[in-house]
C-alpha cells in the first residue's frame, strides 16, 4: 500500500482535479497551485504506469476516457478523506483558524440561516466562511466534486452523509387582491384554476409543487418558470399567477402567504462532502447543529 500512494498520489490528485474541471488542464492546474506543464506530466506518468489510456486530446481541450473517469470517480473520496485526515492532525491544535466552503439554497437566503452565520462568524472569527447559493441538485453536485465542505440542501442527499436538522412549511403565494389572499388556511385544491408561476423542471421545489397538485386532483397551468425567488413573488405582486413557495420576510407587501390544510413541507439537511471534516468545518457543522437543536422549521 505504502508503495503505490507514494508512487501514484500526485498523479491521482492530478487526474482527479482535472476531473472535477470537466478535463480543463489549465483550471485544473491552478486549482493545485502547479504549472500546467507539470499537469500534463503527472497525467502522462499515470498513463504509462498504468498502462491505460486516461485522457483524450480534442484540438486544445481534452477529455477522460471511461477508465480515466471511472478511475476519478473511485478516487475522489479517498483522496479528500486524506487529505482531511491529515489537516485535522495538523490543525487539532489551532482549529480556531481555517476555511469553509458552505452552500445553502435559494429559498433560505433571508432569515434565520443568515442570523445564525451571523452569530457563528461573532463565535469564531478567525474562521473564514465562503458562500454560495444554489439549487439543491448543484449543491450536492459541489458537495460530490469537492467545491464546498458543507452544505445545507433540500431535500436531503441519497449518497451523501447527511443530518436532518427540520423541515420548510411551503405556502400559497398569492396576489394581494386575490379573493383567497385573507384565509387563514385554504386547500391546494381551491387553485386549481390558478395560473402557477414556478421554477424550472429542474429545481425540486417545481417537481414538489406538481407532485403535490397532482395529488390534489389538478395538473398546474405553470405559464412562466423563474430561476429566482424573489423575482416570482415580484410577478405575483403584479398579478401575474400564484405560487407555492416558503415564507420570506422580504417579499413585497402585495403577496400574501396563506397556510396550506394539509402536511406541505420539505425536509431541510445538514450536509458534508466527507465522513471526516476539517477543524473549521467541524466547528460550523457543529454550531448548525447546536443551534437547530428544538428544530421544527
């Protein structure tokens, strides 16, 4: 064993960086602080040591063969778990510095996930905390390749590890003038005539907001798709159709949110791109967890 991680770990971190950049050579390299040269060499030694075609040249791009992405996808975890493993034992002393790439969706970008990032960079600040918002199919994809460390996703992961810290009531969002806009709780099926403004196929609230009007005994009339949240409330504001969508403290004051009879929510996860977690991430990991502790939603 001692034999080949020594002889193969630069080489297998190469063709994993260059799989995680879709076989862009000079991204790749940047993402290891090397020179493309020196890339293109530890891909080429793998090759020859292995005895296998891994990459293959299109003009100036190239991309991995079957093997070469099947061997990228074997060794990506492994890798990342060393890797971990490693600076945990480094870091276990400080562990009051360092970084976490943290991901979490669209519909939780005002609130409470905000107030608690707040409260954790007060706790720790030597920890840099990098952002992203997304969908939570492309979170999970960045949890997989290794672009963030942690992430909270609806719904949970099937492959990766994952707690369930609560779950997000979704509501009906609709104009403020609308004749069901004042009920304290309405049935999904009193919308059946409505025109829906939803989220592309893709976003899993779009595949909930059919799944659940189909269950209902109707198929949404969906007229616009809207990749962003704030942009379909501004459209109910206007008239233009009603939603299902989660609370928001800062939609426009002409959208009312009415209560659904029924059992309408998403569960929410707590998830890691590893078993094993960086001093940094375990602290923000830890603190997610500690405050979503007495959770409902």
């Amino acid at each position: 064993m001692d034999q080949w991680l020594s002889l193969f770990a630069p080489q297998l971190q190469a063709l994993a960086a260059l799989a995680a950049h879709d076989g862009h050579m000079t991204r790749a390299a940047a993402a290891l602080g090397i020179p493309q040269s020196s890339m293109s060499r530890r891909i080429h030694s793998l090759e020859g040591d292995l005895r296998t075609p891994l990459l293959v040249h299109a003009g100036r791009t190239v991309r991995l063969t079957a093997a070469g992405a099947d061997l990228a996808r074997r060794i990506r975890d492994p890798l990342r778990e060393l890797g971990l493993a490693i600076d945990a034992v480094v870091d276990e002393g400080d562990g009051e510095h360092g970084s976490v790439r943290f991901g979490f969706p669209l519909t939780m970008g005002s609130g409470r996930l905000p107030d608690l990032l707040s409260a954790f960079r007060r706790a720790r600040p030597g920890i840099t905390v990098t952002l992203k918002q997304g969908h939570g199919s492309e979170l999970v994809r960045d949890l997989e390749t290794g672009t963030l460390d942690l992430a909270v996703t609806i719904p949970p992961p099937k492959l990766l590890p994952h707690i369930v810290i609560g779950s997000q009531e979704i509501l009906a969002a609709l104009p403020g003038a609308h004749p069901l806009a004042g009920a304290k709780k309405i049935r999904l099926a009193q919308l059946r005539s409505e025109t829906f403004i939803a989220n592309p196929p893709d976003y899993h609230l779009r595949g909930t907001t059919e799944r659940w009007c189909t269950a209902a005994g109707f198929t949404p009339a969906i007229a616009v798709e809207v990749t962003e949240f704030a942009t379909i409330r501004e459209l109910i504001a206007r008239g233009l159709g009603v939603a299902l969508l989660p609370h928001d403290d800062r939609a426009p004051s002409d959208v009312a949110e009415v209560p659904l009879a029924g059992e309408y929510r998403r569960a929410v996860a707590l998830a890691r791109a590893t078993t094993t977690l960086a001093p940094a991430t375990r602290h923000l990991h830890d603190f997610i967890l500690d405050t979503a502790e007495g959770r409902p939603g």
